[in-house]
C-alpha cells in the first residue's frame, strides 16, 4: 500500500467537507429539528430511535469516515472518504429533488457532493 500523502488542499477541502456535515449532525442529536433535512419530521419518526436516528447514524459514520480519510491523508482513505460524502450528498440532493422537500438542501447537496468528486477523481488519478 503508497504511504504517500496527498496534496494539503485535497486534504483540507475532505475536511472541510466531513466538518460541515458533522457541523449539521451533531446538533441533531439533541434536537432533530435543527438538521435540515430532518426538520420536517414529526412525532414517532422523528426520534432517534426511529428514521431520524438511522438517518443521523449514516451521516455521523459517514463525516467519519471522510475525518479519518482527510487527517490519514494516504491514498486508500482519501477515496474512501471522498466517495463517502459524494454518495452522501448527491444521494440526499436527488431525494430533495425528487420529493421537491427543500430546493436549497439539493442545491448544496450538488455543491457538497461535486467538490467530494472532484476530490475523488483526482485523487485517483495521482499515481
């Protein structure tokens, strides 16, 4: 397995990336009304032992995820984590989209997730 670390900007912008989603998560997890995508949920499903709480565990194992692929900052992780919140965010950009929820969170959800595949592209293309 390359050792080699990649660029810093690769790095801080996965990060950035991973820290603006744990930035929405974690509040949540006190009140699930303060994430975006959750703040249209109400009664039994919007506790956490319900859908916002699977929906929260994915998107907390997923910034993780991309935190410990920007801080190790080899190959394997960096790809891993970048396909992390790509699949993350144009998953839930689609879903908005679809289910015409919010055009905002789509919006970002497109911007988030297209810097992920930047990210991811070019970090495989370095040999």
């Amino acid at each position: 397995m390359n050792k080699k670390k990649q660029s810093t900007w690769m790095r801080i912008g996965l990060g950035v990336l991973s820290i603006l989603i744990l930035a929405t998560t974690i509040p949540a997890y006190f009140n699930t009304a303060n994430n975006p995508a959750l703040a249209t949920l109400s009664g039994e499903v919007a506790g956490l032992g319900s859908v916002a709480g699977a929906f929260l565990a994915r998107q907390l194992a997923l910034a993780l995820i991309a935190l410990y692929g920007a801080v190790n900052g080899t190959r394997q992780p960096m790809l891993i984590g970048a396909f992390a919140m790509a699949f993350f965010n144009l998953h839930d950009a689609l879903f908005l989209t679809l289910l015409g929820n919010s055009l905002v969170g789509a919006v970002a959800g497109l911007v988030l997730g297209g810097l992920a595949l930047v990210i991811l592209v070019v970090v495989f293309r370095q040999k």
